[in-house]
DNA sequence: CTGAAAGCGCTTACAG
DNA sequence: CTGAAAGCGCTTACAG
C-alpha cells in the first residue's frame, strides 16, 4: 500500500488507469466518452467504472476545456446600477438559467459598473472561460461597445444599436407604449404625464414616440412639459414625480401618468403617496416591463409586459448556434430578433368615463 | 505574409513569442507576471507588449488554470423553487458578487431543483472548473448533504444544521423573532398571530420559538391554533391567511400577524386585502429578512433585517481563506460565524396603546 | 479491444 | 537577461 502524498487533489485519469489496471486513455473512453474506439471489453469497463467510484473520479474541465476547446460555459455581462441587480435583469437571467441547464452549459455572471468604461474588461472576459456571452444591456448607451473579439460570439439583449457582427433581441417597446397610452385614453384620461428613462437610450427614445404617436391620434394635445425625464430606478421615478407635483396644484393634476419602467412606477406611486394623492382614484398609473415590481405594489401595476424571461431563454439558444458555427461561419451577421409586447391589466388604471 | 489558417482562435503566447521574436516563456514573463525572473530588458519588454496589443492576446484560462492549479473562480450553489431565484437569494448574491470582484474571482452560479435530489450534482461542479463554493442554503433540510469531496472547500450561508468540514454563516434568527414579537406586544398587540416557514427548517423552528419566547415573557397565552404553517414564498403566505380567514370571523381578527419572513408577510397581505381588512388599521403585519419586498408592499413592511448582502460578502472572504490553505490545512472545520439581526420599522404596525 | 504519442496553452524549475 | 524541457489532465488521431 504506496502512500500516496498528493494532499488534497482531485483523482485524474491517470489515477484511474492505475487502479484498474488499464491506461488514462481507456478510463477516458469509458468515463469521458472520448472518441476513441467506443467498445471497450465490458470486464475492464466495470473495472474502470468501479475504480473511477472508488477514487471518485470527476474529469477536471480545464483540462478537458484545453484538449476539447469548449468550456461548456455562457457568460452573462450586465451593469448593475447602484450595486444592485434589478428586477429586469432577474427576469432575463432566469431565462437564461432556463435555457442554459437545458442544454447543460454553465453559466458566468460578469457585472460592470459602467458599459463605456468597463467595455474593455468584456474583452478580458474572453479568455476561453467562456464560449460565448450574453449582454444583458437595456442601459447600453450608443457607441459604447465595440471592437469585440471575434473569436468569441456575443448576443445582445436590449443594446439600443446595432453592434457589428452581434446578434440582438429586442421587443417592441414603441408598439407596447402605443398600446398602453390608447389603453389610457380609452378609459377616458386626457391629460397624460409621461415619466420617461435615461437620457440618451433609444428605449427612452422609443416609449416616448408610442406616448407621443398615441396622443396624436386620439387628436390630444401633447404639451411638452408633460414629459418628464426620470431614469430606470425607483429612486429616479420618485424624484421626477416629487419635482412634477411640487410646481403644480392638486386641481391641475393629470389624469394619468405613464412610466417608462415598473421601477419608475414604483418610485412615483411612492411619491404620490407621500402627498396624499390615492392610486388609481385621483390618478391612474401605467408601467412598462412587467418585472415581480408590478404584483408588490398596492395597487398592482398595470403594465406593459415585455417576455424577458422567454428573451433570455432564446438567447442562449442563439449564442449556442454561434458557438457551433464559429470555425465555419464566414462572418458572424447583427440578426435581430423581435418579440411583441402586451398589456398586463391590474388595478392601477381606473376607468375615468 | 504567411497565411495563418487559425480559423478563429485566440491568439496565444507562442503567437506573442513568434511576432515579438522571442520564446513564449520570455512573453509569459511580461504578459502574465510568471514566476521566471523578472528582469526582461526593456526593450524585448516593450516588444512584447507591443505584439501582446497587436495580436490581441488574452491569456488562455483553462491552460493558465490547468498549470497554476486555481481557477480564480467561486461557485454559488442555490436551489431555485418555483423556478425563480428570489430575493434572498438576490440580496446574498449581491454581497458575493461585491466579494467576488474585490478580490477579482469570478463567480458562477448553478441552480438546483431540490437539495436532496440534486445534491450529487454539487460533487460534478468540484471538476476543477471552480476553486470552492458558497451553498446559499437557507431552505435546506437536515442531513440532505453530505460527503462532499474534500479537495474543494465549501461555505454554507444558513445552512439549518452542521456539515462537516463546512464553515457556516447564520445570523440570529431566534433573537430577531424574539425582538419582532416583544415589539409587538409593546406596542399593545395581544393576539399575534404566526405565519411560519416550511416543516422541517431549523429557520422555522427557530422564529417560532423566538415568537413563542416573547409571548411567555409577556405571560400572554399562546394557544396552537395561533401558528399556521405557511412556506417561505409569497404564494404559501398568501394561501396560509385565507386559510386562516375563512374560519374567523371579522370579530376575532388577530392585532397582529408575525410572519417568518418577508414574502410570507406580502402574501399574507394580498389575503388580507382581498377581505378588505386594512393594515395596519385593522391588524398589524410584520415580515423578516428584510429583501426589497418589504419596501415595495403598502404599507411598507416593517421587519426584522438580516445582513444578508454582508453574509454574502463575508462568504466569499472565508471561502477564500480555506482555498488559500487547501494544502497545508489539516482538515477544514465546522467554524461558525453568527451575525445579529436589527428590528427596522416602516408603516404596518400599528400603536394600539 | 487497448496503448504509446503528440498536443491543447500555459506554468515552474532549471540551465546557460 | 533569455530559452529548452517537462508537466498540469485531458483529448484525438494513429498503431497494433
């Protein structure tokens, strides 16, 4: 009985091999199912098997990744704003974990404080730890991500551009802010306050126009002080809806208010409610995206839901195609993917008619 | 001009070496600090560099780990119920994420349906591709996991029981529902009613004896009836107090309603606003752990704060250390680390004095 | 049916 | 100051 000092390191092929009697290349073919000739005589199959039980083999992925050239990993980049991931990244991110476990790949988190500054660290990301990766970039400013490596596919969900050679997956925001600011009008509301997102976001861009095409052609006016810029926070939300009701007096107030985010709407509701103003009798409030926000408020949000979760599903599906195709693909194409948008109807709209 | 038909691979040190006109051991030197001697003149120095940012280098991980046996890489383990990863969860994941950076590991999260059933998939993941992990374990029965392999260090972040050769971090549950409770009966309430976490948790055990403990300090009665099993998640919440309703009548309405945690409390809400019983008017809620749910209920919840974003960052810290010693470390302890817990108050308790 | 060889891209001793 | 050698643990051709 050789003592064996190799302190607390994992058994390897070779340790197999010995025990069984047999060499690394064999336990590879049963173990590993490496491509070698599959038929191995079934004693020695059991012996390696019950070797590799004994010595609790598990094959070390690093070394597999170096020989095999696929680390079976996806990664997922995303900003998180004020430290914190938000409730749209979560929703996407269970897709992805969804479809990732589906087709047995890990999957690799890589947070950045600030997509223009950090755009360089993505590079790093892409040192054969990951075979492709996930950009998670509702919040992705134009002109801020280029120069990718090409030997690593990306996906994009939300960027608000076209990234060459990236494929991307968006929903129609400006067809769901349409649909939901008719929705208002329907119900009877007129005077409609828009708090909107982040400056510079074709997102921001996008809802405004649905806002803005709604209220045409229900032939209503639409004054430009009736659009707020808020940001995608709940803080941001609460802050332009304190700010819009401190300069107007409780007879002048709107009918409505359409926010770009469920977190916006959380933020103003907050602030509505600080000044006594009840949701939805003195004032009807919308969301956008259809996050778990959207059920914890009282009253819950009626919202515009975006399919985040199926959006980060399909991205897997999309990145793994890439990474399949990568030695054969003339040259990776910025293919878009489209999803529509629904109203998700609760108890924040009331029906003013 | 030769053509290099290298599809689309990376480039590698040998690549660096070959444009620099060195070997790739003088370019690991420069490029990935390698243990060799340090001194390269300045000028092959700058040769190098110059090829690394011409050729794009990245230093392949999986090669890098196979030879430096680390991987810079921790895992998080967490089963996800419903198919969702929660607020807990996220609130930890926060904590690691921010550990993770500060101390430039990355961070791979795998979900698993059920502890029991999965926890043999938790031996898989120790196949090299991460140098330990962090089991976020609060919903984890007794003696579900065992026999973990001893070359990769673990950390548990409430697990409900020792494991062996597991470090763990818990924060003092029993003392928080204590406080919650006294709290309670301080501000007038009598009949506090009990919303408890799933069978068989030490978590729930602990909160109902901390629940049970300031009701016999106050030498206030507590009959059986007053603590509904309920389940951590929003749903089981929201099931227990109907449930609960439906065979009370408006009379003999709680003061008070405890709940073991947070989604427990907005679920227990929702059931109570459908019966158009108002709280805190009509009866107060309390929750615990204090995730963003508690600020997004109306009223905001009152609750009992775990620090679990610092549990999350202190895992990683304590992981780290056991990774760092994998080989000179006699065997790993069972060491514990505890953290108190701190009452935040919001809007739904009352003053009934 | 099984094994010896070479290589994935990087290390760390060891020479010079 | 720099390079040739051997090895991390696994592969895939190629022999026999």
């Amino acid at each position: 009985m050789a003592f064996k000092k190799n302190g607390n390191r994992a058994a390897t092929l070779a340790d197999v091999g010995r025990e069984a009697g047999v060499s690394a290349m064999a336990a590879s073919a049963v173990l590993n199912g490496a491509k070698t000739s599959t038929r191995i005589s079934m004693v020695t199959r059991d012996r390696i098997l019950a070797a590799a039980k004994k010595l609790r083999y598990r094959a070390n992925v690093a070394a597999r990744a170096l020989a095999y050239r696929r680390m079976n990993t996806i990664g997922v980049a995303a900003v998180i704003e004020g430290g914190e991931l938000n409730q749209y990244f979560l929703n996407v991110f269970n897709g992805i974990l969804e479809g990732a476990r589906e087709r047995s790949q890990n999957t690799t988190v890589f947070t950045l404080q600030n997509w223009i500054e950090d755009s360089q660290r993505l590079l790093g990301f892409c040192d054969g730890r990951i075979d492709g990766m996930i950009l998670v970039c509702p919040n992705l400013a134009s002109q801020s991500v280029e120069n990718l490596p090409s030997h690593t596919p990306f996906v994009a969900i939300h960027p608000n551009q076209v990234i060459k050679g990236v494929a991307f997956l968006e929903s129609d925001e400006e067809e769901g802010a349409f649909a939901m600011v008719q929705h208002l009008i329907e119900k009877g509301h007129r005077r409609i306050l828009h708090l909107s997102g982040g400056r510079g976001l074709i997102s921001t861009a996008r809802r405004i126009k649905g806002y803005q095409n709604a209220l045409k052609k229900a032939q209503i006016a639409a004054p430009e002080n009736m659009i707020i810029e808020a940001g995608f926070s709940i803080a941001r939300g609460k802050e332009a809806m304190a700010r819009f009701l401190q300069n107007v007096d409780a007879k002048a107030l709107p009918d409505a208010v359409f926010c770009a985010s469920d977190s916006i709407a959380v933020g103003a509701m907050e602030a509505l409610a600080e000044k006594g103003i009840h949701v939805p009798e003195d004032i009807s409030v919308a969301g956008f995206d259809d996050t778990l926000l959207a059920r914890t408020t009282r009253p819950q949000l009626s919202t515009v839901r975006q399919p985040l979760r199926k959006m980060g599903y399909d991205a897997v599906d999309t990145l793994i195609r890439a990474i399949e195709n990568r030695d054969n693909e003339p040259s990776p194409t910025s293919e878009r993917k489209g999803y529509v948008t629904e109203l998700v109807f609760r108890a924040s709209i009331a029906n003013r008619n």
